[in-house]
C-alpha cells in the first residue's frame, strides 16, 4: 500500500483495477480518456482491469475495455485469462463476450434477468403451450405426424446416444429423438403413458432441415398446419423398450441417472425434468387417492380421472388428480460474521462432499419459517434473516429446490445424527480451496449444475478480493 502511494503510477492503476473490480465503467472511461496506457496494465499478480471485470461479471466494463484495445490473450501469474476468470466463476454473458467479441453486442441492461438465476433443469427448447392440452383432437392428429418427436423412458430412466467429439474428445450424450413410427409397435405390444411436453416452433425458412439422434430427416414443408413440432415423452416397460434400445445399437438408457443426467445440455435437461417429474407421478398415483377406483389420463398427461361416479375428487379443484411438486427449501447459512457458511454431510453423499442444508416444506409453513425449523432440527444453529435467491427443478422425482441464503444468529453446532452426520463452518479461503482443487482434495462440493453449488458460488461472488 505504501509502495502505491509513493508511485503515482502505480496508485493509478490500483485505482483502475478497484473500478473495473466495482463495475464503475464511468469513471474507468475518464481515467482511459487521459490514461490509456491503463488498458492492459497488470499488478502483482499479474491481473488486468480485464480479469477483475470477469471475476466480477462486469459486462459493461469488458465491454469498454475489449472497444478500448485491451489484449484479451493476457496470462496472470496463475496462468488464467481473463476468459478462463469469467468461466470459472460461471459469468456466462462476459464468458461469451470474451470468447466471441463483437462489435455492437447488446448491452446487459437488456439481457433477459440475472444470470446467475437461471439453474440446470430450469431452460428449456420446448414451449409448453398448455392451452392444447384439452385439445384431443389435435393431439391425436400430432401424435401421427412424422415430425412429431418423441423421447421414450425406461423405469424413469431417458434413452440417450452418445458421441465423442473429434476435437476435444469428450463424449456427448443427447436425448433419443424418435418418431411415430417407432412408437407405433410399442404401443400396440404394450401399455404406455404418453406425456405432451409442448412444441418447437419452427422458423420461417423454408426447407430447413432438422435431423432426430436416430430417425431421418424432416423439412420445414413437413410440419403441417400450426408449425408446432410436437415432443411427447412415454415410459414403456422394459421388455418393449429394451426391442426398441436393440434396434438403434448407438441408444442406451441412461444408468446410473446420477450423475449422467447431469451431463445433459441444459435445454434438454429441462426436457427431461418436465418429462420424468410428470412420468413419475403417474406410476404412483394409478387410482384415486380419494376413493381408491381406477382413473383416465386427460389433458396430454397432466390429469388424472378418477372413473367412479360421485367420487368427491369430482367436484371442485382437488390437487390429487394434477401431477404434484414438492417443495424443498435448500439455504446457504452464513456465519454472522459473514466470512463463513455452514455445510452439512448427508450418509448417501459420496466421500468428503459437503452442501447447503434442506429440507421439505410442510402444509401450512411460508419458506422462512421452513428454512429456519430446518437448519435448527439438523444443527442446531438459530437463523434470523432468511433471503429467497432462486429455484430449481429437480426431478428425483419431482421436487422444486427453493434456494435461499439465510444469516446465522448463533454459531454452535449440534447435528442430529439422523439426516446430518457432520456439519461445518467453512472460510471463503477453505471454499475458493475446494473450488480450485485438482481433484485430491479432502473435502467437495456438489457439482456446477446443482443449486446448492450455484449458492456458494453466488456467496462468493460477493467479495471482490477473491
């Protein structure tokens, strides 16, 4: 510090480096009008205005230095680009600023909500449009077309191909996109549930070509009527699944889920946590909670119907005929101090992961009161300000992953031995230590596209030093 203050120059750019880590592009633009030799000058740790922009998410900022001539290329001590920061710590818009910057691109005031929200599970390429689901006539004449997709499970489980990519060698694996006519046989051999998932809706471009994982290829002329391309998902049993599996030997079906579900893309992620929640809740609920008899599927699968006359499921709105979701609070607690959260272990976890806390919400509970009837049940620990962050879909079967950040007003922990066998405070410094582990490290945290990683990393994101 005192060195900085004896050295104009060096104080300068200090002062540059705290305004790109601020996110203040206003009074970086005036220090640039007058000093442009700031643009890619580095500090003691070789970091440039470049990379704490990323480290921070800071679009606008990397957007004035990318207009201003900053070398992107730029190595810090630890050998990461400035691309490599904005990966790391998921800042997906500047990630794809830095990896493709172009002139005009949008600014992000007008990007489509924070992006650290948007969790695994939660995008999806379909449109649901739940206005044609009562709609019978036309599903049925959907559910003929030729490019009707369909996605087909096995005892929950999606049947998947698998590629390896030429130039970085990874395997890919994408959802089994089948037709009408693979189904057919199926159907007539044995008895499916057929789910409506919703609809891509195709541009205008004439003759455009889409192509299934294993069917042929359709056109644009192809799609009749509406320009609605249709996805249903059914669950066959295993022995008529397993002749389809047969006939396209590149398919299999995705075991064990966990963590192969994960290595979805994130669009066909959010296809199957539709698919399989809704799947799920039929094999479970095949009669009426309420009297017992046999119901009808209605609604492209988003009902079920109980058969029995004056069955009192009949009259009004009862939530046993629609596909339910549970509720789960899961919460990042933070010491008071505000340098440390609390990670609980579960048994089933694999060795030396750690997560935020969860827990189901019961009847007649708001999510704050749940957060806190949790955490104190599992630790002991008493929290006072409890913060809604954002939610995931998880289908294992159907749980919704509410996903808050709650402040601690006491710190001793007592674990219950029941659901946590061992809780923890953890520094910032142990965290961002397990977060850059090459893989020997003692202690983990669940994987990027779970919201309890996506929680911690938020927490961090919030001290700029870091």
């Amino acid at each position: 510090m005192a060195e900085a203050e004896n050295n104009p120059e060096k104080e300068m750019v200090k002062k540059f480096h705290e305004n790109a880590a601020k996110g203040d592009a206003a009074k970086m633009s005036t220090m640039l009008n007058y000093s442009s030799f700031l643009v890619d000058e580095v500090d003691e740790k070789g970091w440039t205005a470049l990379m704490y922009a990323s480290r921070n998410g800071h679009f606008e900022v990397s957007q004035l230095l990318l207009e201003k001539g900053c070398n992107r290329s730029i190595s810090n001590n630890s050998g990461q680009t400035a691309l490599d920061i904005a990966k790391f710590w998921g800042h997906k818009l500047v990630a794809d600023l830095l990896a493709n910057p172009k002139p005009g691109a949008r600014s992000r005031m007008s990007y489509d909500g924070p992006e650290e929200n948007e969790n695994y599970f939660g995008r999806s390429l379909l449109n649901r449009v739940s206005e044609k689901r009562s709609n019978s006539n036309w599903l049925k004449d959907k559910q003929i077309q030729p490019t009707t997709i369909y996605i087909l499970f096995s005892n929950l489980n999606p049947l998947v191909t698998s590629a390896k990519c030429e130039n970085s060698g990874k395997t890919n694996i994408h959802l089994c996109r089948l037709h009408y006519e693979d189904i057919e046989q199926i159907s007539a051999e044995s008895e499916v549930t057929s789910i409506f998932l919703g609809a891509e809706l195709q541009g205008n471009n004439s003759g455009s070509c889409v192509k299934s994982a294993v069917g042929s290829a359709f056109t644009q002329d192809d799609v009749k009527d509406d320009g609605l391309v249709a996805w249903f998902a059914i669950n066959a049993d295993f022995v008529a699944a397993e002749k389809l599996r047969v006939k396209y030997p590149n398919c299999s079906f995705l075991q064990p889920l966990i963590p192969h579900l994960l290595n979805l893309n994130e669009e066909e992620a959010g296809v199957v946590a539709q698919a399989r929640s809704v799947l799920a809740w039929h094999s479970r609920y095949m009669f009426c909670p309420t009297c017992g008899s046999s119901t009808e599927v209605q609604d492209g699968g988003y009902k079920r119907t109980c058969l029995k006359k004056n069955c009192p499921s009949l009259q009004g709105v009862h939530n046993t005929c629609y596909p339910r979701v549970d509720p789960v609070v899961i919460m990042l607690v933070i010491h008071p101090d505000g340098n440390s959260c609390l990670l609980g272990r579960q048994k089933r976890y694999p060795p030396g992961m750690f997560s935020c806390l969860a827990g189901f919400i019961e009847p007649g509970e708001t999510i704050e009161d749940a957060v806190r009837r949790e955490v104190a049940e599992e630790t002991a620990v008493k929290v006072g300000h409890v913060q809604y962050v954002s939610s995931q879909p998880w289908p294992m079967p159907s749980s919704l992953m509410i996903g808050c950040q709650a402040v601690a007003v006491t710190t001793e922990i007592t674990v219950d031995k029941e659901e946590i066998i061992e809780a923890r405070w953890f520094s910032r410094q142990q965290i961002t230590g397990i977060l850059t582990q090459d893989g020997d490290h003692p202690v983990s945290i669940p994987p990027p596209q779970t919201i309890a990683h996506r929680l911690i990393k938020r927490w961090l994101k919030k001290n700029a030093n870091l």
